[in-house]
C-alpha cells in the first residue's frame, strides 16, 4: 500500500509540474503579448531583408516602440480608474490595428514569402518588401472594411427553431434577440436608435438582451441606453445581467433596465401565455456576478426556475454559452445567449474556443437542449469587427404540433 501511494504521489506531482509551468506562464502573459503584438510585425515588415533607406526604417521602428508603449498606457487610462474615454478609444484603435497587422505579419511572412521563393520572383530583398507591401495592404483593407462593419445597422438574421416540447398554441411565436450593445466611449446613440428602429420592424412577442449592454456606468452610458425604451414586443422585454455590467456597477444597470419598461430576470421567471398554451421565460445572472461581490448577485439556476411546471418548454436567457452544461443538466428547452462576438476580429475566434462551446449560432447539447450564440449587436473595445459581422437575431418558435396549414 505504502508503494502504491508512493507512485500515486509522484505521477501526481508529474502532472502538477506542467500545469505549475502554465500557470506562471499564464501570469507572463500580459506582459508578453504586448511586446509580441508590436515586436512581430515591426521585424516583418522592416528587419527581414527589406533594406529600406536607413530614414524609413529608424522612423518606422521609432513608430512600433512608441505603439507598445503607448497602447498599454492609454488602455489602461481609458478603461481603469479614471475611465477617459478619449484614451480608451485611441487605446483600443491600436488593439485591433496591431492585432490585425500581427495576423498578416504572421500568415504572410510565412506563406507568401516561400511561395514567391518558390516561384522563382526577384531576389530576397525584392520577396521581402513585397510582403511588407502585402501585409499592410490587406491590413489596412481588412481594418477599414471591419470598421464599417462595427458601425453598422447589424444585418436580421432570421431563423426558425423546432421546440419539440412547445405547444401548437405557441407556434409561430416571435423572438428578437439582442445582446452586447457594448454602448461605450464612442458615442453610438444614433446608432442605438436605429438598431431599435430596426428591432420594431420585426413585430415581436418578446425581446431579449442577454446583457453586456455597455462599458461604463449607467449614468454615464445613459443616453446611449435610452432607446432601448423605444423598443416594442406584444409580450415581454426581458433582460440579463453580462460580465461588463459587474464591472461597471451592476445594480444601476438592472435599475436603468426596468426604468426603461425591460424585466431584469434576476434568477427569475415569467410565463408567456398564448393559445392556450404557456412557455417559461427564465433568466440568471452572469456567471461572473457571484465574484463581484454585490450583494444577492449570482448565476442561480434553480432559482430562476422555482415553482415553474416542469412540464412546460423552458427558454433561458444566459450571457455566457459556457452555461448550457447547467442548462441542460436542468432540462432546459433553449439557452439564449451572447458574449463571444463571434470572435469579433479573425482569427480571435480561436481564443474564444478555448474559453466557450459554441461561438455562433444554434447548437444542440444534452438530449433536449438548444442553444443560440449571437455574435453581437455592438462591438467591445477595437472598432472594427473582421469575418465577424454583428446581428439582430429574429427567432421565429415553432411547435411539431403545429397545423400543417401555418
């Protein structure tokens, strides 16, 4: 016995080592992928061969050094203590900016160069500067497509999902979801109200926001927020709680949110009634609000769900998709969610992976539950959304019992 501990003990601590290397990577890497944001291209595009006129390369190394110094101190100015919006947003530019040019820098430095080596096109310092030339093209188109992208109305995308314990009286009925309206320190009030204007087209039963709906305070945010009063649904406006909400002062979101007419799902339900037939609407707090530390803030599923029939269809409004394992461990119809942006910037959708189950769209889990990941309405941080278009999600329920003349 004393052996087989033994070798229990140390094949425990040969798992333990690589997880305590990760760790202290882990603890690195704030200060690592700066460096490596701005360090990557800067060699890509000026160190690799190109012989660029002495003038051009001190000046475009000098910009590099003054971006990996300049980034993390607006960001910080921008969205710590003292929250300047001016710095957020010069910060945040240069996020998805150095994010984007790192991606090209990494893909064509490695791709182009040994096709066009292989292709037999000019010599090293001719291949080397049409990468540049490549890199900062695609770059710059890939950013300002992505900003008109990020400022848009978003596109309806309209879709229906089969509930199979839904009754025939709730065939046909129609939910709007919204979600990560991210209001923020470019002020998007127009914007806010043409994505209401928009939502009203769609004559809906009941409209969701699945949370996050800005950066900063609801006082501060408020005439942003301020058309989301405007929006109309026969039945219900309900809303959850998203991670961004806890770091700016939660309750005053959930206040702002029912002065506004919308019914804060604070680990609660309603029931939407119609021909005869009854669906649950439920909601839960982020999954983030129990660390916050305000008071009666978490993600309490049971609660929510409390004293509702649990023969009725249920649908679940969750920010984060990474909370479909509890849902469909309760039984849960369909999770509504957000959070993932779709990745917002390609390819950081990849990073998204590691951290939810689902990036976009419907996605079946357990024996019975779906789940719909939208991909935003807003945009966080940088402006620009790449292969990550936003949208205003019209899901249209349908029964199996339905009248096969509907």
């Amino acid at each position: 016995m004393a052996e087989t501990s033994t070798n229990r003990s140390v094949a425990g601590e040969e798992q333990e080592a690589p997880r305590s290397r990760l760790r202290r990577l882990m603890r690195y890497l704030p200060l690592i992928a700066p460096v490596l944001l701005w360090a990557v291209p800067c060699w890509v595009l000026l160190h690799t061969g190109q012989h660029w006129p002495l003038p051009v390369t001190l000046i475009g190394t000098t910009l590099f050094a003054l971006g990996l110094i300049g980034m993390p101190l607006a960001m910080a100015r921008g969205h710590g203590r003292r929250q300047q919006d001016r710095a957020a947003i010069v910060g945040d530019t240069l996020l998805g900016s150095i994010w984007t040019l790192f991606t090209w820098s990494v893909l064509l430095g490695a791709l182009l160069r040994p096709a066009l080596t292989v292709a037999g096109v000019g010599d090293g310092q001719d291949r080397a500067r049409i990468v540049s030339w490549a890199v900062l093209g695609v770059s710059a188109v890939l950013l300002a497509w992505g900003y008109a992208e990020a400022r848009r109305v978003p596109r309806v995308r309209r879709l229906d999902v089969q509930l199979p314990r839904l009754g025939a009286g709730l065939d046909g009925t129609r939910v709007v979801l919204i979600t990560d309206t991210h209001y923020g320190p470019l002020d998007r009030t127009r914007w806010s109200a043409r994505v209401c204007e928009t939502v009203n087209t769609l004559e809906a039963d009941l409209v969701c926001h699945t949370g996050d709906i800005a950066d900063g305070t609801a006082e501060r945010r408020r005439a942003q927020a301020a058309p989301l009063g405007t929006v109309q649904a026969t039945r219900a406006r309900v809303y959850v709680t998203g991670n961004h909400e806890y770091y700016s002062e939660a309750q005053g979101w959930v206040d702002l949110m029912d002065e506004l007419g919308w019914e804060p799902l604070r680990n609660r339900h309603l029931l939407l009634e119609r021909g005869g037939d009854t669906l649950v609407v439920a909601g839960v707090d982020d999954v983030t609000a129990e660390s916050s530390g305000l008071a009666g803030h978490r993600a309490h599923l049971v609660g929510a769900l409390q004293d509702a029939d649990p023969d009725l269809p249920v649908l679940l409004l969750a920010h984060q998709p990474k909370f479909i394992d509890r849902a469909a461990a309760h039984g849960v119809d369909l999770q509504l969610s957000g959070h993932t942006h779709g990745g917002q910037i390609w390819p950081f959708h990849h990073l998204v992976r590691l951290d939810q189950p689902a990036l976009a769209g419907l996605s079946h889990h357990g024996t019975r539950t779906l789940l719909y990941t939208s991909r935003g309405t807003g945009f966080w941080g940088p402006p620009f959304r790449v292969f990550a278009p936003s949208e205003i999600t019209l899901l249209v329920l349908r029964s199996p019992q339905r009248p096969t003349s509907s």
